[in-house]
C-alpha cells in the first residue's frame, strides 16, 4: 500500500497524499494476469496452460488433505531417514486410494459427478468455474439421482465402517465356525456398487 501514498511528516503534522497516477495504473489491471510457461504451444496451448494453473487449487486440497484433513501426514515422530520416507510414501499410497475413491463415489458425494456438462456450460477457460445442474440439484435436496442421502466423504465411510464380518462359533464345537454378514443398507450397497466391491458371498 505504501507505495501509493505519499506521507510527509513534520515536527507538528503528518500529510497523507495518495498518489493517484500509479493508482489508476494498477487499476487498470485489476483482474488481469499472465500466465507463463517454457512449454511449446504445440503440448500445451493457451486455454490448457491456464487450465493447468487453475488445477493447482486441486495440489493444495491435496496436501491440506494429507496434512489435516484426512491423512494427517504430521506431526512425523520417527529419527531414522528411511522411516520418515517409508511414513510419507504410505501416506501418499493412501491418498492416491482416497483420490481414486473419491472419484468413483462422486455420485453419492456432494462432489460434481458431471465435470463435462460444467465445463461444457463455461464460456471461457478464465471464467469462474460453475457446477453442473446435476451437482446443484444434489445439493438442494440433499438426495443423488436414486434417491439416496447425499454424503461427505467423512460421512460416508463412518457409515461404511459400521460393516462388519463376525466368525460365529458355537460353544460346544468351536472348530465348526461360519462367517456372518450385516444386510447393506442402500447406500452402503451402492457405494459398494460404485466402488467394484463384491457383496455376494
């Protein structure tokens, strides 16, 4: 800010004057910014160059994820280099299952499950992103395209995790033991479904 001020200061006063020809300057491009790069047009063009910058916002979900949100990379208690390796490279394994499940149960998620049609309905690469009519609707009733609650993906696996496989032996003859599953609720089925999880055993 300073620099569009000019502050004179005296024993008895202080003067604040703002310097309006720098001001209009900036002003004049106000949202406006460039984007540059040393790949060649012919890899990567203009509207793909800006489409890669905006995909950042996907890298800083991805490490806010692995830092809190889901993962919680930190705080690392090991000494040893190999362990503190060993730690983050299973914590990028699990995030790149997290993203591939993400992906596949977006129709049960509040995430946009039709990408295309919002991408279809932009008019311009450096548009403000929209959500799909699809991805509004799920949210405003709260319901998938099946009728089914809508999750977050917090919420959805709290819900998978009440799944449980019991071994049942009897008392007298503990060696003749059998396996014994819940009946799946709608959504755990289909989020199974979504998933490529056999159910039928």
């Amino acid at each position: 800010m300073a620099k569009h001020f000019e502050i004179t200061i005296t024993d008895d006063d202080l003067v604040i004057a703002r310097k309006s020809q720098p001001i209009d300057e900036e002003a004049a491009l106000d949202g406006i910014y460039v984007v540059r790069t040393n790949v060649t047009p012919e890899v990567l063009d203009s509207p793909s160059t800006v489409r890669a910058y905006k995909s950042l916002a996907n890298v800083e979900r991805a490490f806010r994820s692995l830092k809190t949100v889901d993962l919680e990379i930190r705080p690392i208690h090991h000494r040893l280099v190999h362990r503190v390796r060993a730690h983050v490279l299973l914590c990028m394994l699990a995030y790149y299952v997290e993203w591939h499940m993400r992906q596949a149960l977006k129709p049960v998620l509040f995430d946009d499950h039709d990408r295309p049609a919002a991408e279809a309905a932009r008019n311009s690469i450096v548009a403000k992103a929209t959500r799909s009519q699809a991805a509004r609707q799920k949210a405003a009733s709260k319901r998938t395209d099946d009728d089914l609650p809508v999750h977050s993906f917090q919420s959805l696996l709290t819900d998978l995790a009440t799944v449980t496989r019991n071994t049942m032996a009897m008392a007298d003859s503990p060696e003749h033991s059998f396996l014994l599953y819940p009946k799946l609720t709608p959504v755990q089925q289909r989020a199974f479904d979504l998933l490529g999880v056999p159910t039928k055993l």
